[in-house]
C-alpha cells in the first residue's frame, strides 16, 4: 500500500444558499480548478454528493495552491459559498483513477470522508492530517490566520476590490483601473488586511514545502 495526499472539500452551510445557483458555480470553480491545475493532480477534483468533491494531488504544497485557487476563484466569480477543506495523507489500496476521482478504496480516502463529517460543526475551515504531525499542526494553525482574514471580507460588497487585489498587486494599478483615487484604495487595501493576507499565504506555502 501506498501512501497519497487526498483532498476533499464541501460547502458550508450548503442547504441555506439557492441551490441551482450554488451548484452552477460550485462546478464552474471545480472546473476551472482542474483545467488550470491540472499539474498538481494525479486525480482530478470531482464532485460526489452535490456540495462536496475529492481528489488525489501530488504533495501538501500541491494541496495548499489548490486550496489558495479554489478560494480566489471563489472571490473572482463572487461565487457565495465557502468550503470546508480536508487534507489526509493515508493509503488507496486501489489503483488511481487518473481521469475522475471515482471507484478507488483505502484508509486514506475514508479517513478523509471521516475527517469531513466530524468537522461539519466546527467554525474552521481547514484540516491537515499529515503522517508529520508537526507539519499538519502548523499548517492548521497557518490556515486559522488565514481564515480569520478572509472570513471577514464580505461577499459581493469587497469582492471585486480584493480579486483587483490579487491580480495587479500595485494599488495604484488598482485605483486608475476602477476610477478610485490613490487614497482611497490605498485605506482600502490596509482595511482588508490585503498585506497580511498575501503574507500568510506566503508562510503556508513555505510551511507545506518542508519535508
């Protein structure tokens, strides 16, 4: 048996939202997701039961940019949902399906399922199950600053600010793209904690890259 780093995710609070709405952009992220990522998979994001999906990456680190996408994907399209992340390093007795995360068994895969149920109540977003405690323990804690940052933003009001944000960096790309002064995306940008955002996200990177 081998051991993989399987990814699963589902919406939070899934049942409170317009459900043909959430499903459309639930799979336009999930799409696009696997189209531009396709690197970091070794099966590709699928959708199981409606407001969750699965798959198989290359590493932690592979796990963690798919995480980061997902959740700037999501502010892109405005898409008004959040996820739950589960990540497990365990074994997948069958072989890997390379084409859809379907029919493959292991400990790995229900441990993860596990892990997505139990933490169904919990107000975090983010779990690491990693055979290096250490490592799983500072991504967690990582991962709380990073939520505790991005849960405060407010869907639709801030963002089309934050993804202009994201994509041009500079706030004075970003103010002459939206017509703003300097000043003004400038209070912006220290309001939205855009700084420390791109900072966390560094630190968890460089966290899920050790060995």
């Amino acid at each position: 048996m081998k051991d993989y780093f399987i990814l699963m995710a589902d919406i939070v609070d899934s049942r409170k939202s317009n459900q043909n709405k959430l499903m459309n952009n639930f799979k336009k992220v999930i799409n696009e997701a696997n189209r531009e990522n396709i690197e970091l998979m070794l099966s590709p994001m699928t959708i199981t039961l409606g407001d969750e999906f699965q798959g198989i990456v290359n590493s932690a680190n592979a796990a963690v940019k798919l995480m980061f996408f997902i959740e700037e994907k999501i502010i892109d399209l405005d898409a008004g949902f959040k996820l739950r992340f589960v990540l497990v390093e365990g074994a997948i007795d069958t072989p890997i399906n390379k084409n859809i995360a379907y029919e493959m068994l292991g400990d790995g895969l229900t441990q993860a399922r596990e892990e997505l149920t139990i933490n169904k109540g919990s107000n975090n977003r983010f779990y690491f199950n990693l055979r290096n405690k250490p490592k799983s323990k500072a991504l967690v804690s990582g991962m709380f600053l990073y939520q505790s940052i991005v849960d405060d933003w407010k869907i639709s009001k801030d963002y089309d600010l934050i993804a202009k944000f994201i994509k041009l960096s500079d706030y004075k790309l970003v103010a002459e793209e939206l017509g703003k002064t300097r000043s003004q995306i400038w209070k912006r940008k220290k309001s939205l904690k855009i700084e420390e955002y791109l900072s966390v996200k560094s630190i968890i990177n460089y966290i899920s890259e050790l060995t």
